[in-house]
C-alpha cells in the first residue's frame, strides 16, 4: 500500500510555499476585528486548503466570532464525527443556517481545499450556501437548514466581530495545517476562482489568487511571512493577531508538495499521542510495545528524514525507543509479535544500541543516543539496504533490507516493551516544527534538515520523481 495525499504532482505551474501549523493542544489562533463593516452581509465566499492532525474533535478552520446578541457565531468547521459543517447564526432572526455533510474526512495524509459560498439572495434554498470540497460540490448532508432568503449574518462586520482562523473564540482549536485562505467580501464565486483540475493526473490543484478582486474586508493569507503569519496578501492590509504563534509554526508542507507525517490512523495496541501536526509523538504507558508509521510508503528510491530525541518528560530514567522503518499493516491495533514479523527494522536508542531486525538484536552494539541528539534513517529502497546517524555521524552502514521490507517499507517510531512513559520523539520529514541550527535542504532544494541529507526528503515533488 503505497500512501500518497493529494496534489501528487511534480510540476504544478503555481506553487504554494507555505502552510500554518496549528498545534491545538497551544490554543492557537490568527484573529482579526475590522475597522469597518462589510459592503454585503448576504454574501461572500471561503477558501482555504487544510491538511488535518487531529481527529475525533470539534475543530473550527475558518470562523466569524461576536459575543454581544447571545454569543452569535458563524464558522466551517470539522465536528467530533470528523464531518464537515457550514452554521451561520443570522442578525435578523431569519432561520440559522446548518449544514454538515455524510462525507466524513479522516485522512490525515492529504489536502483538502474548502470552498464555502454564499448567496442568501437566492430564490432556491440549496443556491444561498454551497459547499465544495476539491472542486466538486458537496450534495449530501445529515443536517441541511438553510437560511431565509436575504438572511443577514456576521461575516464581515466590523467593530464586536472576530473573525478567526484555526479556532472559534477561545475553543475548538484547529489542529493540522492551514494555506491559501482567502475571504472575498460581497462575492459568491465557484471554486475554480482558487482551483483547477490537473490535465494530466486530475488531481485539484491551486492556481494563482493574488489577482483577485479584494473588495473592503477580504483578505488573503498566505503565510509566506513567518515573523508575522497573519500578514495579509492581498494589499488591504488586513493582518491578523498571532495567538500563542511561534515562526516555527511556518511550514513548507502545502497544496502543491505534501510531506510525509506520522499517522495516528495507523497506530498500535497502545497507541502514542500525537501533537505538532502529527511530527512529535510521545508514549506514555510503561511495559507495552506501541508503534506509529508514516503517511507514506515507498517501493523505491532513496529517502531520508531525521528523528529528534526529545527526550523522558514523565520519567527520570532511560526509555526503550526506536526508530526506522515497517512494512505498512493496515491494521490499527499490532501486538509486538506482529511487529516483529513483518518487516521491522530499527535502530534501538537504549543498553547499546542495537539494530532490531524482526524482533531479534544484533550482537553489535552501534552506540546510543541521549536526549537532544538527531538520528539519521537513509532508507535506498533501489539496493535495498538502510543506514543509521547520530548527530550526522553514520553508526549503522548499509543494514540489508529483509524480504518483506525491500519490496515496501514506512517510516516507523517504536516502544519496545520496557520503561517508555514520557517518551518523545520529534520527526523531520523536511518540515521540521523544531528550530535548527544549520538548515540544509535535499539535492532537488526541498526539505530543511540539521545534517546533509544522504536521500531525497519525504514529500510528493519527489515522490513524483523517484517514488
């Protein structure tokens, strides 16, 4: 099973450089109250493209906030079933509007772009809000409440309205990653305004919106300035407060290159928890073998990515840890026997440092890391064979590949059973959420990592090339 998210394209005319990693266990958000009041509260359109990390949660992307008039609230948002919702509270008591699709939207490894128009002029109900998720409309919903036609709502006014990316008020904060967001003020465009299909795969894909029409209270992220990630593109100077936001927050994981994370859909029997947008993991039970793969699975090439040992925050002493690659099981709950079984090999971090080759060790002790320290993982699928580094220093030279892992391998975090509580592992595919000291990019210029890579970074501009 090879793992790919959308926009797995290696040329696709427009690039997006950068996304907005939101990490909700921070409470972070981008907020902005206008000055003055929109030309139309009828209508207006949405887009954003999200790439999420959190499931199972009420999560607000894009939001309009005011607390006078009984806590008024307009938002799209993914609810607790992991179904997508559009709800707008009118000004003028004209029939709130709530709708929330049967699709459900749980892959964590690709982008979605999320188009909300509306129009409450419209004589047709199902015409004043439309919802289209990669350029096709969504037609099937467990809840559709429209609103009367020429119901007013928030979005847009001024003075006492909030207007919010990546939470609503102080709740329900987004965890994933955030790009492209535009709000067109008195507009109700298709989203072929901010998409196009691809000729040759057909894959969704952004195209160029700095020309728009940005009238009064619209406004364009694109997060390109990390010192300020809520600086406004589109020229109306409509630059949003940073809440609890750090330049790290910036990444290069877009639309248009998608880098591989760790996947909490594919977990273990005693599954870590996942935060930073699915790149820090950490194992809080003792004595029980837990395991996270990747969003991605190669069969060839050469890969490399980075594994920080951040370190034992819920125990004083030394932790089993390990770090390498795993035949993709689709199943979510594995026991350590069925680890061991199919294609595991990692490099064991504690008691000498051991390669671990379908749960036997070899007799060689490769030396250990400690808390801070960058393991390297080289994977050359092409001659089948992997290579360990600590802190830019190779320890483990060419390990062959078994039968099982030289036809498809993952990136692959484990626990072996021991002393594990508090554990956590940091993970650079290239879009790292930790600062570096000495960023170096791969040989194509994707990725940022502390030591030179010995591979190509995890992510769908290569994936395309060589995977």
């Amino acid at each position: 099973m090879i793992i790919l998210g959308t926009n797995s394209i290696k040329d696709t005319g427009y690039n997006v450089a950068n996304s907005y990693r939101s990490n909700s266990g921070d409470s972070p958000k981008l907020s902005k109250t206008f000055s003055s009041a929109s030309n139309s509260n009828t209508t207006f359109t949405v887009s954003a493209w999200v790439k999420r990390s959190k499931l199972g949660a009420n999560q607000d992307v894009v939001s309009a906030f005011r607390s006078s008039d009984g806590l008024q609230t307009d938002l799209i948002r993914f609810g607790s079933g992991d179904d997508l919702e559009f709800y707008a509270h009118t000004t003028n008591s004209s029939g709130n509007a709530d709708i929330q699709t049967n699709r459900l939207f749980r892959d964590v490894g690709a982008w979605y772009h999320i188009v909300v128009r509306v129009d409450t002029t419209q004589g047709t109900d199902t015409n004043r809000v439309r919802i289209y998720v990669n350029g096709v409309q969504e037609t099937s919903f467990s809840t559709s409440n429209y609103m009367n036609q020429n119901g007013t709502i928030i979005w847009g006014l001024g003075s006492g309205t909030e207007h919010t990316i990546g939470a609503v008020g102080t709740s329900n904060y987004f965890g994933g990653y955030v790009a492209e967001v535009v709000y067109l003020d008195s507009q109700s465009v298709a989203p072929t305004t901010f998409g196009e299909f691809d000729d040759d795969s057909g894959i969704w894909k952004p195209i160029d919106v700095s020309g728009l029409t940005f009238g009064n209270n619209s406004f364009y992220l694109d997060f390109e300035n990390s010192a300020e990630l809520g600086t406004d593109a589109s020229g109306n100077s409509h630059t949003f407060t940073e809440n609890n936001i750090a330049a790290t927050d910036q990444s290069t994981d877009t639309c248009t290159n998608n880098f591989c994370t760790m996947n909490p859909n594919l977990g273990a029997l005693y599954t870590p928890t996942f935060t930073q947008g699915n790149l820090q993991v950490a194992q809080s039970t003792n004595n029980q073998h837990a395991v996270t793969h990747g969003t991605f699975a190669v069969t060839k090439g050469v890969w490399y990515w980075e594994v920080k040992y951040i370190g034992n925050t819920g125990s004083s002493g030394p932790s089993d840890r390990a770090v390498g690659i795993q035949v993709p099981n689709v199943s979510n709950v594995l026991t350590q026997a069925t680890y061991n079984s199919n294609g595991s090999i990692t490099y064991y971090g504690y008691d000498g440092g051991e390669v671990w080759d379908e749960g036997t060790a070899t007799s060689a002790d490769y030396g250990t890391y400690s808390q801070n320290s960058i393991l390297g993982i080289s994977l050359d699928m092409d001659n089948s064979h992997i290579s360990f580094y600590i802190n830019g220093t190779e320890v483990v030279d060419n390990y062959a590949l078994g039968d099982y892992a030289s036809v498809i391998a993952t990136p692959a975090i484990s626990w072996p059973n021991g002393t594990a509580s508090g554990t956590e592992m940091g993970v650079n595919f290239g879009s790292p959420f930790y600062a570096l000291s000495s960023a170096v990019a791969d040989a194509n210029g994707y990725g940022s990592f502390e030591y030179t890579p010995v591979g190509y970074a995890l992510c769908t501009k290569n994936l395309a090339e060589y995977g």
